[in-house]
C-alpha cells in the first residue's frame, strides 16, 4: 500500500518510527533541522527490552559488536559501601541483553536501518491539515502534502505546538551531566553511587572507556557555567570509583530534564512518538527503549489498519500510552526514593532495594 509519510526528526525516535515504518513495508521521507556533520555525544545503556525492540526491528545484528554487555547493577552509599546489587542478566532473561555504548556507534545503526536517507538541514517550518492531509512547508521552501506525519522532534517538538496536542514540556527540576572517560579506573559493572539528591553512575561502554551520568536535584539553581567544575564540586568526597572517574574527565554535556504529558499523541493526520509524546527524566534509561517500542508498534498498527489511518493511529496510542505511562510513574517514584535523606534511604535500600527497583521493571518485561 502506497501512503505519503513524514517523519519529522532524525535522531532515535525518529529513525526507529522510520525503520519500523519500512519492516512493515512503508517507505517514508525523514528529514533533520541539524547537519549530518552533528554527531550526539556521550553514552546510552539499553536495558533488555530496548534490545528486544531492535532484535523486532531487524537491527540487532549489527548491535552485537558495539559497547559492553551489563550483567549486574551495584548501588553503592556516599561512602563507596554497597547498598544492594540487581541482576540484570536475570531480570532481562529470555527478553534481550543489556548494553552500554557510544551514542555515534547507536546513531549509526539506527542510520543503516532506513538506508541512511535522510534529508539532513530540512526544517519543518509550518504544518497545516487541509482535507484531512498535512501540508508540510520546508526551510528550503518547498511545501508537500502527506497522509501521515510523525512527529519525533523531541521534548522542544515544533509538531506538537504546530499540530496543537499539547503545550511545553514540563522541567523536572534534576539537571543532568554526561561523559565520556578513557583511562579510568577498571569496571565491570553498571555502579551508581547515591548522595544527598544526587548520584554519580559509570559503567564499562567497550574500547576501554567509562560512560558517566550524574544528576542532582536542583530546581533553583542556575545551569553551571562550568559543568566539569560543579562535578567535581558536587561529588567532591565520594567514594567507591567516583574519584579516580572525576581525575580523568575532561568534557561534560550538561541538561535540565523535563517531562512530556499529553491529553492525545494524534491528530488528524499527526501522531507524535518518543520524547515528542510522553518523555520523562532519564533515571530508567527507557527513553530510548520506548521509542524502539514506539517505531515497531506505529509500523505493525498502519500495516494492520490497511491504510485507515485514524484507525491505526488509535490503536497505536491504545497499545503504548500504558507501557509508557507505567514508566513515567515509575520514573517518578525511583526520583523520590533517590532524594530521601540518606540517613532514611540507605537503611531501606539495604534490606529492600533489589524488590523495590526490580519492581520498578516488571511491566516491561512481557512482549512490546
């Protein structure tokens, strides 16, 4: 079946909808407002269900040489003392391995999976619905009609403002600080060290390199004009890997976290997906997963729906909305247990932390 198709963003969400859209036989355009020279930074760690949505959108194969498998998570206190320590091998058993590596290296696969076409430096500059199409307007002032759009332009999504689903994404308050390291201290495990509204994670991404990723909780506080600094301010005295990591960084990504809710993810001939649509704080690593899940799901509904777009589109956000709620709670009730005082949280950590954060998994587990 021949249908007109967007998709609007080229980063995770938006190459996942496009490769999820071609496995179920659709071929759509995907353009990008940043060069293809623009290559994201930093780490991503994919739990096991994010390689299950690979493995159904046909690209896990050449994810299997890429970062460094992640059998265990081990929580440690301020001090450097274990708290508790998950097995994830176990809890992703029988659904899919989990994974640390290069963001480029993800990006890359991703490309490969729609042909690498992309019309990279094409802004969406206006959408408008006219008989029940989208008219789509270029920065390059070409304007084109489609059957479908998909909105997967991230949290700041100019689809979802133009289309009318929802306004703002709303700040969490956690800022967020990503590296990079080479050269530091020996790890074989996904470690996070947990202080006061804040924690330091590290974990091995292959080729000998450390991915890190910090938050802390500050609502208030202004963005830090020098993020390796306030690091090294802000887990200055933490024990366990966090001091030899802090010696070896040398560049930092800094960001606000905020969260995505809608009343609706489609309009008319609109849908959006990922961070679009329903993000959250990162504190799960699902985002990428649920966009994964989101591509698949968005191909399988529109080849079922036999070009009943509406149709497809409803049952689209039927199957998701759940899934993708449950981790917003999820995200949500994780954050709160990070930020109770340390006195009351490592206590309860030590006897009930395996049940707590495991649990905090369960709903991902059975099939997309």
């Amino acid at each position: 079946m021949s249908l007109r198709i967007l998709v609007v963003g080229a980063g995770i969400a938006g190459l996942a909808a496009a490769r999820g859209l071609r496995v179920a036989g659709f071929r759509p355009e995907v353009v990008e407002a940043l060069p293809a020279t623009v290559v994201p930074g930093a780490g991503i760690y994919l739990p096991g269900n994010a390689s299950r949505a690979l493995r159904l959108l046909g690209l896990d194969v050449p994810l299997r040489p890429l970062g460094d498998l992640i059998f265990r998570q081990v929580f440690l206190d301020q001090r450097g003392r274990r708290l508790f320590e998950m097995d994830v091998a176990g809890l992703w058993a029988g659904v899919g391995e989990s994974r640390a590596l290069s963001r480029a290296d993800l990006q890359q696969v991703l490309l490969t999976g729609v042909g690498g076409e992309v019309r990279f430096e094409t802004e969406v500059c206006d959408l408008q619905v006219v008989d029940g199409a989208a008219k789509v307007e270029f920065s390059n002032g070409g304007i084109s009609e489609y059957d479908l759009v998909v909105g997967a332009d991230g949290r700041r999504s100019m689809i979802r403002d133009r289309s009318g689903l929802g306004g703002p994404a709303v700040p969490t308050g956690q800022i967020v600080y990503r590296a990079v390291v080479g050269g530091g201290p020996p790890l074989t495990d996904w470690t996070a060290v947990l202080g006061r509204r804040s924690q330091f994670v590290a974990m091995p991404m292959g080729g000998r390199r450390l991915y890190c990723y910090a938050d802390e909780t500050a609502p208030d506080s202004p963005d830090p004009e020098d993020p390796v600094a306030r690091l090294r301010e802000l887990f200055e005295g933490y024990a366990g890997p966090v001091p030899a990591i802090l010696d070896k960084i040398e560049k930092v990504q800094v960001a606000r976290t905020d969260e995505v809710v809608l009343p609706a993810w489609s309009k008319g001939p609109v849908v959006l997906v990922g961070d679009a649509a329903h993000a959250t704080a990162p504190t799960l690593a699902q985002g990428a997963a649920m966009s994964f899940e989101d591509g698949y799901v968005l191909g399988q509904e529109l080849r079922s729906a036999e070009g009943d777009i509406p149709r497809a589109l409803r049952t689209f956000e039927f199957r998701r909305r759940p899934r993708c709620s449950d981790v917003r709670e999820r995200t949500r009730e994780r954050d709160r247990t990070r930020d109770v005082p340390p006195a009351l949280r490592d206590p309860m950590l030590r006897r009930r932390g395996v049940r707590i954060f495991t649990d905090h998994y369960r709903a991902l587990v059975p099939e997309v």
